[in-house]
C-alpha cells in the first residue's frame, strides 16, 4: 500500500518542471506616457526683405507724426568764414548756414538761416615747382533756427562754379588752380625787359645785338628764378561763397522739433559779408533822422 502511493507522488513532483516550462513568460507593460505641458507659439518677428547681396535690412519704423529728410539730400550752403590753405590747418573750424530751405512732404523742415559747422580734415600748400594745393573738408553738425541740434559726418558734393578750381566729390577734396599762363608770362615780361635794358647797354657799348642777346638771357633767367621761388594759387573756400552738402544719414525731427515761434530773426548781411542787424536811426520822426 505505501508503495502505490510513492510512485506517484515522485512521478508528480517529477513533471511539475515540465510544466513549468509550458506556461507563456509574462512580458512587462511599458510606462505610460506622461503628458507633455503645451508649448507657446513663437513670437511673430518682423519681415526682412532679401538683397541682391544676401544680407537682410528691415525696414525703419518712423512714430508717427516724425518728418524725416532722408540720407543722400543736398543741402546748398553759404561760406560764413574764409578758409585757405595758405593759413588753415588740420582740425579748423568752418562756419556756414543754409542757403535755400529744405522741405519734407510740403514741409519747411530745414529754413534757410540754420548753421552749419565743419572741419578742416586736410591742408595741402601749393608747390613752388609743382603740385597743386589741396584742402579737404566734412560737415558735423546742423542747428535749426530754434537751437535744434543733429549731428551727422557729411561730404562736400559741390562748390561754387565762379571759383577756378575742382573738386573730388569722393574724397570731399577742393583742389587750386594752377598758375600756367601766370608763370608764362612772368619770364616773357622779364625777358622783354632784360632785352630792352640790354639794347642799351649794348649800344652804349657800340654794340646793340649783343647787348640785347645778353639782356634778354639774363631777363628769363631772372623770370624762371621769380617763378621756381613762388607758389602756385592756393585752394580757398571764400566768404560768402556757396557749396553743397549731401546728407550721409537720416535726419527725424519730432512736431515740437519744428516750432519756429519763438526763434530769433534773422540778421541781414552788411557790406562786406559780416552778419549785423540794421541799424535804427532816431529821430522826432520814424525813419527820419536828425538834420
């Protein structure tokens, strides 16, 4: 009896393995997702717009009501002082105001009277033998009528067509004329001379042709020497002459910018250029003096 019930138990604990083995092998769930917190939308930026060369501008937003005069304008200028480079040097001061008014939109935005300052950034004298004088000039700063300050770095884009001298725009350059006809006729009117004096000599001496030849050798040599020992004409901005500025950037002026109320008058040009107000004559009646 105890040997029926020993078989199968063994026979059961010996299959239990393989059974084990028969049974699927549970595989494990993945995680579950956690949800993402929502991502804002980027900002709008602002269009560029391509150029030619690749690189992108945008384009400038103006507040509204703001006058602008835009880059590349020509303002037309009056000489208030001198400038030479017979005296001026690197770093001088010039002094002008606006000759005609700049508008904007219908707008007087630039009146004619605002000053304008510059600087001498070269000073080239004339050379005795050769070379021509130079001078070189840049616009800083604009003032309006009402003490309105802009500050900009402006190229000379002309000069005054009565003067006899030339002007390289790209570099803002006025160069002097030369003295060609000058120098020609200084050694023919010390020849002249030295023959006329030599003729005297010569027919004093008993012999006039060579008195004149020996004249007019030492009247050139002296002419040439006169020449070799003068300077050519200097590069001048006169007085009273006008060039032209042409504006390097943009200049904004706000409403309040351009209220000419309570601006001062503007003074009337006396005899000679200098800037003075008129004078008032007194007398018992207006306009009429004392006897």
């Amino acid at each position: 009896m105890r040997f029926h019930l020993t078989v199968p138990l063994c026979f059961i604990a010996a299959l239990a393995p393989l059974h084990a083995q028969d049974e699927p092998i549970a595989t494990p769930k993945p995680p579950a997702a956690v949800p993402s917190a929502p991502v804002a939308p980027a900002a709008p930026q602002a269009s560029a717009s391509q150029q030619p060369n690749g690189l992108k501008t945008r384009p400038d937003i103006q507040a509204p009501g703001v006058v602008t005069v835009a880059p590349g304008t020509r303002i037309l200028l009056s000489m208030i002082n001198s400038v030479s480079t017979k005296q001026a040097q690197v770093g001088d001061r010039i002094y002008l105001e606006t000759a005609f008014p700049v508008l904007s939109g219908n707008k007087i935005v630039i009146p004619q009277g605002s000053w304008v300052t510059g600087t001498v950034m070269l000073v080239k004298r004339p050379g005795r033998v050769a070379g021509k004088g130079a001078l070189q000039v840049r616009f800083d700063s604009l003032t309006l009528p009402n003490g309105v300050n802009r500050d900009f770095r402006a190229d000379l884009g002309a000069i005054d067509a009565r003067d006899d001298q030339t002007l390289k725009r790209e570099e803002s350059k006025i160069t002097g004329p030369g003295d060609k006809k000058g120098d020609v006729g200084t050694v023919i009117g010390t020849t002249a001379a030295g023959t006329v004096i030599g003729s005297g000599v010569g027919a004093a001496a008993g012999n006039a042709a060579r008195g004149a030849g020996m004249g007019a050798g030492v009247g050139a040599a002296a002419g040439l020497l006169g020449v070799l020992l003068t300077r050519g004409p200097d590069a001048t901005l006169s007085k009273g002459s006008t060039v032209e500025m042409v504006l390097d950037r943009t200049l904004s002026y706000e409403p309040s910018d351009l209220d000419f109320s309570n601006a001062p008058p503007r003074a009337a040009i006396s005899e000679g250029g200098n800037r003075s107000p008129q004078p008032q004559r007194r007398g018992v009646i207006p306009g009429v003096p004392f006897p």
